[in-house]
C-alpha cells in the first residue's frame, strides 16, 4: 500500500498541497500512463483485500507448525528418559551409513529423530490412535476432541485446497463426532475469523498441556511430585498472564481422577482455588461457586478460608481472617498479596488497603523488593471475555505455555514416594512458592 501511495506521489508531488475538489492532469508519455493505471488498479485491488482475514489464516496454520514442533519435542524427551522405549524403536541403517556417526548415542538420536517425523507426518487421529496403543491409555475420550479434530481439518483445507470445504473434511469431521452449525456444502470457502482463532489457541494450548501430563505420569510415575508441582505451576502462570478462560477449561483435567492421584491434600486444594480463580474470571462463577462447595474447607489452613472468602466476594470476612493471619500464615506471607491473581478484585476495594496496612504498618505499594527479586502487584483486573482475559500471547501461548509439561519434565528426577505430615507439607509449599518468596522464574509456584 506504501509503495502504491509513493508512485502516485511520483506523478503529483504537490498534491496534498492543493484545494480539495477535482483534479486534472497531464502525463508526459504513454509509458508514465501505464505505469499510473497498473498503480491505480493495484491500489484498488489492495482496498477490497481484507488483512484482518489474511493474518489470522497465517496465525492460524502457524499455531499448527508450532504445535507439531512441540508434539516432536515432547516425544523425544520421554525417549530419551526412558531406555525400553529408545530401545524398541525397529529401522533399518546401512553399514555405511552407521560408519559415518562418532559414537552409539549419535546413532540413537538420529534414529529416534527419524521415528519421530515419521510419526508426525501422519494425521492427528492417527497419532493419537499410535500413542494411544503404545502407553496403553485413553487419550481421545475428552469433550473437546470433535472439534480439535475440526481444527486440523481445516488446517487441511485452508493449507492445501485454497480454504475450500472438501468431501474428506465433512467425512473426516463427522466421523469423529463434530456437529456442524450449520453443514458446510462442498466447494464453500472457509475462512478463519478472529474468535475462531482465539479458541482454537486455547484448544491448542489445552490439547497440548493434557498430553504432556498425561504421559508423564504414565510413563514416569515415580516422578508424581515433579509431576503435580508442575501443573500447579502451569496454572499459576496463566492466572498471572491472565488466561483465565485457559484456566477454566483446565478446570475438568486438572482435577480428574488421573490428575488427582499421589497428589497431596494440600496441593489439590491450591489447584482447587486456583482452577476456581480462572473460573470466576471467565464469568463462569456459578461453576467456580460449585467447585468451591464440593470441598470441606473448615478444618483448612486460615490461607484458605481467605482464599475463599475473597472467591465468594465476603470482603468483611476476608479482612477479618487477613488480620487473624498476621504477617505471616501457613502458606501465605506478604508478597502474596501483590502477586497471587486471588487478590485482583480485592485489592480494588479500600478494605483491602487498610487491612494491610494495619498488618503490616505500611502502605501497600505496587511494587515490593526482595532478597530475591521484585513483586509487582496487579490492581486492575480485565473485564471477563475482553481480548487480554483468554489468549495472552497467543503463539507463544502455543509454543511456550503447552511446552511447560514437556521442559519440567525433563528437568525432573525420579523420587520415591515419601509419607508427608500436615506441617511439613505447608513449609514445602511456602518455601517454594514465589507469591511468599518473590518471583524468581525457576521456582515452583504453588499456591494456597
């Protein structure tokens, strides 16, 4: 478009300078009329494109590109954790071509590299299917696969058939459950707008998230406290990016039965409250108020009856049980209060000023420094379903947020279960939690 208005310009560099109304001219060849009408006609044409569409058909398939990386990288760290695994992958080499590696771990990595682009040159159902009968499990049997499924479909189409809906897609679609509304009819163009990109990010980003935990805790199940602190880690960050429509739909595999063994009490009622927070946040708070009552909070930790009572908007409660927590609480101390989502519409209100104040004998400030680190406090919350609630960035959503299974789990050890009391679970959680400690990055975030 710039270079269109710069040629235009050419022929009439005063233009701007003269009287609105018509104008008349004069070109000097029939070679400077060419030129001026080709501009014309390709302004024309760049007037009726419509960029918004064209961008988000691009964001769109590069959601897929970065999902595929991170299924391939997802798959190469369980290998390489696990011998019997590496060990059963079957391909033929060349003596002269295993000649050519330094040593035995060279030829591993490429074979297992090879296995993998082999396994993810193939659709998503049947990749599924593959991983499916390799660890034994059911990975196909959630609410939202009709529509991953659609998803890739019209990845498909938009990639190699111009956006164009084709008998496999309607096939392919209805095979797998997806409702149309209504039924796309063969040769009708599909495009991509801004609200189906966006859901399809956070579908991305939950497909991805479940299928990293979901392995992790079957082929490694030694690794359940890695494993669980992980995932309440992972909740904790979209709660502070604010991706709280991200979070709600967690809501049902965070707390699964699956996702629910070997987990302490006290970590699943942090990822209760934090489930709940998304929840609320999403205008979902007849579902965050359910969740809430299905727990018996009266023998908790006082933490949590705060956490609740700001759930539950009890403001005059909660001021009342921040008091009789003091300075410092089971779980919670003082930075929690400038950097836990919990406390984003509570500290709107003016109560919440002065019950800090009386606690702490100081202002509350927007920003706290640490030994280790800053705290910065988010007073003003977003107004649930608004852009910045549910996408946060949403490439990097895809391409760093779902990979948050995938690089702690590779960072982990196997430990061996350990029988832990009441109070030492507590310190744990508070020694390694940044909203008590700050907010240094590599830390385990878990919340009360």
């Amino acid at each position: 478009m710039e270079k269109a208005q710069k040629k235009i310009e050419k022929f009439f560099p005063d233009l701007e300078k003269e009287d609105d109304g018509p104008k008349s001219f004069t070109l000097d060849s029939a070679r400077d009329f060419a030129e001026f009408t080709s501009t014309i006609e390709q302004l024309e044409e760049l007037r009726h494109q419509n960029f918004t569409e064209i961008l988000a058909k691009s964001l769109f398939t590069q959601l897929f590109a970065e999902f595929d990386a991170y299924i391939g990288e997802l798959l190469k760290i369980i290998y390489l954790k696990n011998d019997k695994l590496l060990k059963g992958i079957s391909r033929e080499i060349s003596l002269t071509d295993l000649l050519d590696f330094e040593d035995l771990n060279a030829v591993k990595l490429s074979m297992l590299e090879k296995e993998i682009e082999t396994f993810r040159r193939d659709s998503y159902i049947e990749q599924f299917s593959t991983l499916e009968k390799k660890f034994n499990l059911s990975l196909r049997k959630f609410s939202e696969w009709p529509q991953f499924v659609e998803l890739s479909q019209r990845r498909n189409i938009l990639t190699h058939n111009g956006g164009l809906v084709s008998d496999q897609y309607i096939v392919v679609c209805d095979r797998e459950g997806h409702k149309f509304q209504p039924s796309p009819k063969i040769g009708e163009s599909l495009g991509v707008t801004f609200e189906y990109f966006v859901s399809a990010a956070r579908l991305l980003s939950k497909v991805g998230l479940m299928l990293a935990y979901t392995l992790w805790s079957k082929v490694f199940p030694k690794e359940f406290e890695q494993m669980h602190s992980a995932l309440n880690d992972t909740l904790f960050k979209c709660l502070q990016q604010k991706r709280w429509h991200l979070v709600a739909e967690l809501e049902d595999f965070v707390l699964s039965v699956p996702m629910r063994k070997d987990v302490s009490e006290i970590d699943l009622r942090i990822r209760i409250v934090n489930a709940s927070i998304g929840l609320k946040f999403a205008g979902k708070d007849a579902e965050a108020v359910r969740l809430l009552e299905s727990v018996d909070w009266s023998a908790s930790y006082r933490d949590f009856k705060l956490a609740i009572a700001v759930l539950l908007e009890k403001y005059d409660d909660a001021v009342v049980i921040m008091k009789s927590i003091g300075k410092t609480g089971e779980i919670l101390e003082q930075h929690a209060y400038h950097s836990w989502p919990l406390f984003t519409r509570f500290r709107e209100r003016p109560e919440f000023y002065e019950a800090y104040s009386d606690i702490y004998g100081e202002a509350f400030s927007e920003k706290v420094d640490t030994t280790k680190g800053s705290v910065e406090a988010h007073a003003k919350s977003s107004a649930p379903g608004s852009v910045g609630t549910g996408t946060g960035t949403v490439i990097d959503g895809v391409a760093h947020k779902v990979s948050t299974g995938a690089s702690a789990m590779a960072r982990s050890a196997p430990a061996p279960k350990r029988g832990k009391s009441k109070t030492s679970e507590a310190r744990r959680a508070k020694s390694s939690n940044p909203a008590v400690q700050g907010t240094p990055r590599n830390k385990t975030a878990r919340r009360p």
